[in-house]
C-alpha cells in the first residue's frame, strides 16, 4: 500500500528530519502537533499529550484512522473543534509543517472555528476591550478615538468590501443614522441599574437538593437517627431539612444589529460587571446568525462574539432575522434544555424582516420552554409604523412582559419585577384557548 | 475484564451483542480500554450512548454498573450510605457489632463499581448532575478510591472502565473532560443503520428495514425540532412488523408517524410535505442501496 512507509515519513516529518530514535521522533510530532492545536484555540495540556503519545503505542501507526481517533480522543473535548482539528490533522498526516501561527492568535482571529483572514473568511476589525477602551463600550461615539484601529488586513479589508461592518461604527454613518444611534443618557443608566437589580434579586428556585433547616418540613432520617445513635437510639431530637433554593437560570437573547449593538453591549458589559461568575447566566447575541458568549459573559468573549456576529451581517441598516435566530436557538440549544425553566431576556428592536409568522411561532415555543419571557424593546414607538416591525406585532401574544426600554422606570420595574418572580408560574393563556390575534393588535404596554 | 488484543475483535465482540460500531468509535473504546481511561461520549439524543455501555459490559462478561445522574444527586446517593434503620435496631437488640463498620454500609453504584473487581461503570447523563457533584467525581475517576471517614480508603483491585455520557445541556469542566477521552457519536449513516435495524429486528424484512431507514435519514435532513434517533427508527421499523406490512406506504406510515417524531410541528410539517412524496424518495433509495448490496455481494 505505500501507507507505513508514508505514515512514518510524515510522522517523523512534522518533526524535523534527524537522526533520533524513532520514539523521540514520534514524541516530537506529537508535542509539536498539541501545540499547533492549541495555537489554534484547542484546549490542550501536558497531560493530553501524554495521553496521546501512549495512544500512538496503542494503535497502528500506519493506519490513518487509528492516528485520527487516537488524536481525536485526546485533543476534541467538544464537537465545535473538529473543524479546526481535521484541518491540522490533515497537516500532521500529510507531512506538511505544522508551522505556528503568529501571535495574533490572542484576539482569536486565527481560529479556523471563527472565519478569520487566515481560512478564508473574510478579515475583521478587532476592537481591544481591556483598561480604558472599556469607555469605548459604554461611551460610544465621544470616545472614538480609543477604538483599537484595526490591523493592516482589518483596513484593507475594510477599505473596500468590509464598509458594511465598519459603517456602524464610522462616525459619519452615525451622524446621518442618530435618530436610530442615538441612546440618551438616562436610557443607558437605567439599563445599567437594571443589571444591578439583577444582581440583587437573584431569583431563585427550588432545587431537589436539601439543606438542614430547623423549620423545615421534611424529616432528615439520616440525621435524626445519625443524633439518636448517641443516645442508645432514643431519638430525642428530630432534624428537619427544607428544599435548597438555587439561583435561577437567566438567558439573554441580545440583537446586535444596526443600532442594538451599542445597547446590547451596554447591557452585556454592565451585567458581567454585575453579575460575575457564580449567577447562572448565559448570554448570545445574535444579528442574521446566533453566537454564544460561552464563558458567561466573560468580556474577551463578548468581543469575539461580536466580531463574529458583525461578519455575519451583510446589511447593517435593514434590520436582522429575529425568526430565524429564535428557531437556531431552539433546536439547538434549546432542545439541550437551555431555556427550560429560566428567565428569558430578549433584547432587540424587532425590526424583523423575516416571515412575521415564523417569529411569533419562535418566541412561542421559547415562551412554553421559558418561566417568564421577556422583551425589552429600545425603540417600541415605532413598532406600530415600522413595517419592520410585523414580525413583533405577531410575537406579542407570546410575551409575558414587554419592556419599553427607552423608558427608564419601565426598565426599572422590569428589575423590581425579576426580584419578585421567585417561584410563582406566570398567568398564561393555554394554547388552547389563546385567541388567534393577528399582526395588528396592539401590543399591550408599547404605549407606556 | 478479558483484554481484546485488538479494534477488530473489539467491535467484533460487540458486533455480537448487535451494538455496530463505527471505526472512530472502535478506536477510541479500545483505547479507552487500554489506557485505562474513563470515555466521555456526547451526541444527539437516541445515537446509542446509553447502549455502548452496556453492550460493553455483555461483550466482555462484566457486570454493567449505572449511576443515572440527576439535579441534586449527592455522596449520599452515588457513593455509599449508612444502613440506619439496621444500625438502630443493633443498637436496640445491644448487640456489639461497631456501628460503622462495612457490615452497615449501603454501597451505592460507585462504592459498588471499586468494590466488584473490571465491572463497567456507566455514569450517564453526568451534565444533568450538579457542578459540585462533578468536581466530586473529578476525584473519585482520577485515583479510582475514596474515602470514608468511618471505615478508611477504599481501592479498586482492578479499576472499572468508566463510560460517561453527556446530552451537553452544559459544558462539562475542563478539568473532567482532560482526564477522559472524548468521543461525539454521530447519527449513523444509512448502511450502518440498515445493519443496525437488521441485527436487532431481524423478525424485520430487509425490504422494510432499508426503507424505514432511508425515510428516516432524510428526516434527519429536514432540520426538524427532534430528528428522530436510531430508538425511535426501530420503533417504527417495528411498528409496521407488528401491523403486518413488510414494506412502507403512505397510508400506514401516516398513521404511526408518532412512533416516529414526537414533536407537533415536526408532525404538520412532514404531513404538510405530503408523506407520499417521501415515502416514494424513500422507497426508491432502499432499491439503490439493496441493488448495489446485491452487486456487491456478488461481485
């Protein structure tokens, strides 16, 4: 077949041509292989690659499946990262060198994962999100000058083709958008006080857990008897234990398109501040396609969602698919059981321009999955002339609250109300006697 | 646990428990096997994870041990428990036995797993546990022992072979998942999963058997709400047996669909699609593939 001497070439290739032993040789190809994919974004340890190398014994190195399970078993902990394994694999195997990208690989541009400039995707705008650019965020338009200029691909990129992604943020695009770009200040505040409530409120819910509790209304045999055993097994004290109260998942949906990224980002950046590691929150943002902020709400990942989700978008000014992103959420993550039981936050404009029935059937079936869900909406005076706006008409039967976002005591209330949510099921109608409410019935609190 | 000496006799063994395998999946349980690690497999609902393991278990004459996680699963339920009601009543009778020695221990499946020497330790659906429960068992999987106060370190002989499985409703720790291998078990392809309806039905005619399979593989294209896994294809395949067709149309098919999609929209939306259109791609694909089986064979 030609395969074992060509395996042990490449093997030994990816190295470098030498005279070693061939154990080292195959050590080195399988140390320089984890490095490479860890380069590229893949998590990998010493440990992993030791686990590797004593996989290699295991299997026969001249059968190209084996290598690739072995690898593959160690190196992939999640089905996201194949893509980008299966390119480096096909290197190692092919005898290419595994050459090590430059260091930009800090802003994740190089990770084949994501389409960066490297693999055929199209070069992005990086913005840095540490220190001061952290105004930048918030202040928006005043503080242009912090923004990270783009690297020498971002520019040349966005001289010509990328204007639609660095429009939303070129200050003369702004200037003629206003009206749309345009967040007062009190908005703002109101928004980010809100992501404090959050933090305060903590709603919870019961967990099949127990804790001790003095007044709690389930005998702890374990710990009744555990006391009476001191006693000659007279059981003088009883011990009770009561459900442990968790916190309750919170979901928020962000619309980063056009004009809801700045408040979108806004919230994001406040609720990590807010929130931090230890509240169960999971936060994506979406434009034409849904990106998950995996390590809730870390910022870095904030950055890269968003990058992402502006390369996504081939039209800033039309607004994005509410529908379709609904319905890319629940067959994926929400099959997996995301919005099972939490609290649904929805931020967007819902200036749709999908099929209007398509979003209302989304945000039904989120609506069923969901405790409460809810919709805060920047701009809700123009849903009634905007004739992007069908979509969200259509979805406001399926609201459990809607939130007029420019309105500061509205959003107050919404902070108010998710402290008071606790375990109480929220008044719906069942689907059988929902009444069949077309597009133009006026959606309940829009005029607030 | 007898050693296989190699993949192929791996997937053999198992192949005679009518669990298919693919080759990924039989590398990567071989080496699980052999470096003594635990195997993480995550895929889609009704791909066979739960099945692996105890296929594994019949192949090698084990016994299958199975700890089903769920929110709020503790020490208490996974690990080991103290017999108390039996405690009291030693106490009661004044007998002298210790209280807490082994004889009042209740072992639960982990306890159990160290104490019965190469059984298959089968920890399922793990990320329906809690996190704490995880970083518990982040110990227990690393040195396979564990301690208990009263009695003293537990070890295993001959360590389980551990089988984890994960729906990914979350992320499992980084930690757990670098002290495993790894495994995504995809839906079967339409061979694999003719071979499979055939070796668990074989009461199924193999005409029926390619078309359900066939019907069944282009559901999984229309990007439904639940695609239908290999469980729910068996169903139906046997569903048609037992009313007596031995091959599908429209009619029948119409009428149990919800054997197979348990989703209403997923319903409307393939009755909306006309059910004879796809019984018919179905059909003619079954003819393709046993044709070129056919061929195949013969040549």
């Amino acid at each position: 077949m030609g395969q074992p001497e060509r395996a042990r070439q490449s093997l030994g290739r990816a190295d470098r041509p030498g005279e070693r032993p061939p154990e080292q040789a195959i050590l080195a190809a399988a140390v320089d292989f984890a490095r490479t994919l860890r380069s590229f974004g893949l998590s990998t340890s010493v440990d992993s690659e030791h686990v590797f190398f004593s996989a290699l014994a295991e299997v026969d190195l001249r059968d190209r499946h084996e290598v690739y399970w072995a690898a593959h078993a160690t190196f992939v902990h999640n089905p996201d990262e194949r893509k980008a394994f299966d390119v480096i694999f096909e290197r190692l195997w092919g005898g290419q060198p595994l050459v090590l990208p430059e260091r930009s690989a800090e802003h994740g541009e190089s990770d084949p994962r994501m389409g960066g400039p490297q693999h055929g995707g199209e070069a992005l705008p990086q913005y840095r999100h540490e220190g001061k650019s952290k105004a930048a965020l918030d202040g928006g338009l005043k503080n242009q000058a912090t923004r990270d200029i783009p690297s020498a691909e971002g520019e040349e990129a966005g001289a010509n083709k990328q204007l639609g992604v660095l429009a939303a943020w070129s200050a003369t695009e702004t200037i003629s958008e206003k009206s749309r770009l345009d967040y007062a200040n009190d908005e703002l505040a109101a928004l980010r006080q809100l992501a404090e409530d959050i933090k305060r409120a903590a709603p919870e819910r019961q967990s099949r857990r127990t804790r001790p509790a003095r007044g709690g209304d389930r005998l702890d045999v374990r710990r009744t008897v555990r006391g009476s055993l001191a006693t000659d097994g007279e059981a003088f004290r009883l011990a009770y234990t009561a459900p442990r109260p968790r916190p309750r998942r919170l979901l928020f949906l962000c619309d980063v398109s056009g004009s809801m990224e700045r408040y979108s980002r806004v919230l994001l950046a406040s609720l990590k501040a807010a929130v931090g590691a230890a509240r169960k929150a999971e936060a994506f943002v979406f434009a034409t396609r849904l990106t998950r902020l995996t390590h809730s709400l870390d910022g870095r990942d904030l950055e890269r969602a968003l990058e992402q989700a502006r390369a996504s978008v081939p039209d800033w000014s039309g607004g994005t698919r509410i529908g379709q992103t609904l319905a890319e959420f629940n067959r994926g993550f929400g099959r997996r059981g995301f919005a099972r039981g939490a609290i649904v936050l929805i931020v967007s404009d819902g200036w749709d321009r999908g099929d209007p029935q398509t979003l209302a059937g989304e945000v039904r079936r989120l609506q069923l999955q969901a405790r409460r869900l809810v919709w805060i909406n920047p701009r809700p005076m123009m849903i009634d002339e905007q004739p992007l706006a069908i979509g969200m008409r259509a979805a406001m039967p399926y609201i459990d609250e809607f939130v007029p976002g420019h309105d500061p005591r509205a959003v107050a209330g919404l902070g108010r109300l998710i402290a008071t949510l606790g375990n109480e099921r929220p008044h719906r109608r069942t689907l059988a006697s929902a009444p069949a409410r077309g597009p133009a019935a006026a959606p309940a609190g829009a005029s607030a | 646990m007898p050693g296989f000496s190699s993949i192929g006799e791996l997937t053999s063994a198992l192949g005679r428990q009518r669990y298919l395998t693919d080759e990924g999946l039989g590398t990567v349980l071989f080496l699980a096997l052999r470096l003594r690690k635990p195997l993480l497999v995550e895929g889609e609902p009704g791909v066979g994870k739960t099945e692996l393991a105890k296929a594994l278990s019949a192949a090698a004459g084990a016994p299958l041990i199975r700890l089903q996680c769920y929110e709020g699963i503790d020490v208490h339920h996974a690990l080991y428990d103290w017999d108390y009601p039996r405690q009291l009543l030693q106490l009661r009778a004044g007998g002298s036995a210790p209280l807490y020695s082994e004889e009042f221990l209740i072992r639960r499946p982990l306890l159990e797993a160290l104490a019965q020497p190469g059984s298959v330790l089968l920890i399922d659906e793990l990320d329906r546990a809690d996190d704490e429960f995880e970083a518990f068992l982040l110990e227990f999987l690393s040195d396979f022992q564990v301690t208990i106060p009263e009695v003293g370190v537990m070890r295993a002989e001959v360590p389980p072979t551990v089988i984890i499985t994960s729906n990914r409703t979350r992320d499992l720790h980084e930690a757990l998942k670098r002290r495993c291998l790894y495994h995504w078990i995809d839906h079967p392809d339409l061979k694999r999963e003719v071979a499979i309806a055939r070796a668990r039905l074989p009461e199924v005619g193999e005409r029926l058997a390619h078309q359900v399979c066939a019907f069944v593989q282009d559901l999984r294209w229309l990007d439904l709400y639940r695609s239908p896994g290999v469980g729910e294809t068996l169903d139906w395949a046997e569903a048609f047996h037992t009313l007596g067709r031995d091959h599908i149309d429209p009619a029948t098919a119409d009428r149990t669909l919800g054997t197979l999609l348990k989703e209403r929209d997923d319903l409307d939306r393939i009755r909306g699609k006309g059910l004879e259109g796809l019984v018919d791609q179905a059909a003619e694909r079954a003819n393709q593939l046993r044709g070129e089986g056919a061929s195949g064979g013969a040549a």
